[in-house]
C-alpha cells in the first residue's frame, strides 16, 4: 500500500468517503461550507460509480424540492468546451477541416488581429488559447445578430496570435461558427451528431434536443448572494442564478426584447455563440464520467488513432497573458487536440487537488454561477472521474493544496475515492 504524507490527505479522504457533515439547512457540507448539491462518478469500460448529495432543486430556506443525483442533468460550464473540441477532432478525422488550418478559410471572414494582420491564426491556437483572443468585447451573442459584427477593438489581447496563452470564452463561439459553416447545421444539431450520438450519452446545449423531460429533471443552480456573488450571507436565502425555468423565457437561446423564439430563420454559420459553446452544455455527472471513458479507451474508434493521440498529448501552454482566468499555476499543460492537461507531478500549490497524491490526464474544468465542475480522463487507465458542485453558501475557500477551491478539492477526493 502507498502512503501519502502532508496536509492530512488520508485523514481528507476519510472524511470524504464518509457521509459527511450537514448544515444548518441540512444540507451537504464541504470544506466548512454549505453546498447546496454535489455528484461525484467514476467510470471505465466495465462499470460506473457514483454519488451524490445535497437538492438539484431548493426552496428558499433549503428545503429539498428534488434531491441531486448523479443522473441529475447539470449545466457544466467550461467543461462544454471539451464536447466542443472532440467535435473539431471529428470534423478534421472525416476530411472536413485541419486544425492547422486558417479558421478565416471556414468562417467566411477574416479573422484577423488589427495589430498582427500578417498573423493567421488556427484552429488549433483557438482551441489552445494561444489565437490573442480576448473576452473584454464580450463573446455571447443574440437571436438576429452575427458573431463576426461582435468582434472589435477589445476583442485581442496585445499580444502576437501564437505566442502566448490567455484562456478566452470567444474562442468557443468562433469554433462553433466553423463548426456550423462546415457541417452546415445548427451547433446544438450538429454537437448531437459528432458527440452525443456517437457516445451513447443524453446531453445537449441550452437544453435543446434534448429527450423529452430531461430538462424537467435538471439542476438549479444556486448562491446564498442576490447579486451572482458580490456579496454572501450564509444565514440567507438560497437564490436561484441559473436554470430555474429550463430552458429560460421558454427559449433555447437569447433574443432582443420583443423577438419571437423562431430559429427557423437562423442561418448557420452567423452566430457560433448562439447556443452558448463555451459552456451551455447540460449533462449529468454520471454521463460525464461516461463520455470520457469512452473517449479516454477511444471505444468504438470515435477518434482516427493519430488523432486521439495528439488529444492526449500535453503541451507546454505558452507565456500567459493577464486575462482574468489566465492562472499560470493551474493551466500549465494544453493538448494539441484542445484538453486541459494536468501535470500529474502531485506538487503542493499547483494544478493537483489531492496534492502530493497526483493527478493526471487530460480533460477540462468548469465554473459559472456558484458551479464548480471537472472531468479528467486517463488514456493509460481508460477511465475517467467527473464531479460537480451546483451552488454554496458563501464564496468557496481557496484550496489546502492547489489552484483549485478547498470545495473542489474534497470534491476530487470524492471522485478518486469512488474506485
């Protein structure tokens, strides 16, 4: 047996695998703080394993309406962007694209930094951050607009595309425009066909096509704070930040004040941020933890052998720029195929959870309104560990060992204790 000395892990992982403590609404608690629900799975080839805690659905006062479960579908922010790039890898296995191509030549107008107008930027440098693209001119988008009318002054970084890496939402909806214009579907049409269908898993974006009564069971997500976390009150309400009416206003995307919900007029290929990619997708933990199993054991030849590779290969990300969610000390690794890699070297203060236990493999992180998300795939083991918190009392922790949040950390512990 391997014993794991420093910061009390093995003491950390008892308390995990136990049922744990409750708040004073009842529920779950992690790392000293209330959460409002929680799923943690574990999945290979052979079996699934999973848990849960906590209500996918609350009264003010925290009164379970329906409970979480691992089957619970969950918006799982920046984790969509995983299901985004498999897509990509797909779409360049079947001939349609390269991802060292110029994405101008799919978007059908250039794209191209004012200042570096010499520069092309790729594919590939979109889908590793690395494309001087930047969310300060915002990256979502309405029914009735066009992403390529969006893109402006604000939306680079200074630096040369290519050199250097500053995590951006934009990328996301200029991938899915090029995923629309060379499928010629709608993305949330065209991510059922490359992804969902192909994996075996129920999922979709914005809650669009997906089967009847999924969406009834999804997960709210949820703050003790009234204004998306500026200010908590643990003593407080619990407040509803997203998906309590799913999908919202009955409306699979945003529209301006007075629109009608009708996509039938939408063009693919005019808004790649229409059906929010960079983190509208809703999936259960458990169907998480499934998806990557499969893509980690590549079951079924879902990626040409050369192409899975290069998924998993780890890449040194380059210099980072000063983008709000550019950590140098947690995103240290991105694969050539487009996943968030970690180091696996179980150093104190970086990108591992259960530090000095490490964690390895490739895969991507979420948080957005009070959620915090993961799914990490081995391609050595075959497997894959997926966890999800859905809201908290007051504003997580930072981490006992890593980058990551102390929630989030008893969270991985979770997951790598399911085994």
């Amino acid at each position: 047996m391997r014993i794991f000395h420093g910061a009390g892990l093995a003491a950390v992982l008892a308390l995990c695998l136990a049922g744990g403590a409750r708040g004073e609404d009842g529920l779950p608690v992690l790392a000293g703080v209330e959460a409002s629900g929680w799923a943690v799975a574990y999945a290979d080839g052979r079996r699934v394993v999973a848990d849960a805690q906590g209500g996918a659905a609350l009264t003010g006062d925290g009164r379970v309406v329906r409970p979480m479960t691992a089957q619970t579908p969950v918006r799982i922010a920046s984790v969509s962007k995983l299901a985004l790039a498999l897509a990509l890898n797909r779409l360049a296995d079947a001939g349609k694209l390269s991802l060292d191509d110029d994405a101008s030549m799919h978007l059908g107008w250039p794209l191209r930094h004012p200042d570096f107008p010499d520069a092309i930027i790729s594919i590939r440098m979109l889908l590793r951050h690395e494309g001087s693209v930047s969310d300060a001119g915002g990256y979502g988008g309405k029914l009735g607009e066009r992403l390529r009318d969006r893109i402006g002054a604000q939306s680079w970084s200074a630096a040369r595309p290519g050199t250097q890496f500053d995590y951006s939402n934009l990328n996301s909806a200029l991938l899915a425009e090029i995923v629309e214009a060379v499928t010629g579907a709608r993305f949330d049409r065209a991510m059922a066909t490359l992804v969902f269908q192909p994996l075996g898993v129920a999922a979709c974006f914005n809650w669009s096509g997906c089967a009847p009564g999924f969406a009834d069971g999804g997960a709210v997500l949820y703050r003790k704070s009234a204004d998306f976390g500026e200010h908590w009150d643990r003593h407080g309400p619990w407040v509803a930040q997203v998906d309590a009416e799913r999908p919202a206003e009955g409306c699979p995307v945003q529209r301006p004040d007075g629109l009608p919900c009708d996509l039938t007029r939408y063009v693919p290929g005019d808004n790649g941020g229409l059906f929010s990619p960079q983190g509208g997708l809703r999936i259960s933990v458990q169907a998480l933890a499934q998806l990557g199993a499969a893509v980690a054991a590549n079951r079924g030849g879902f990626l040409k052998p050369e192409t899975h590779k290069a998924l998993f290969r780890a890449m040194p990300v380059q210099p980072h720029g000063d983008g709000a969610e550019s950590d140098a000390r947690l995103t240290r690794y991105w694969s050539a195929g487009g996943l968030h890699c970690f180091s696996g070297d179980g150093a104190v203060g970086g990108d591992q959870p259960l530090a000095p236990r490490p964690t390895a493999g490739c895969g991507h992180l979420g948080e957005a309104y009070g959620l915090y998300s993961a799914l990490v795939m081995n391609a050595v083991t075959g497997d894959a560990r997926a966890w999800a918190m859905t809201g908290s009392a007051d504003d997580p922790p930072a981490g006992r060992r890593s980058r990551f949040n102390a929630m989030a950390e008893e969270l991985a512990a979770r997951a790598y204790g399911l085994q």
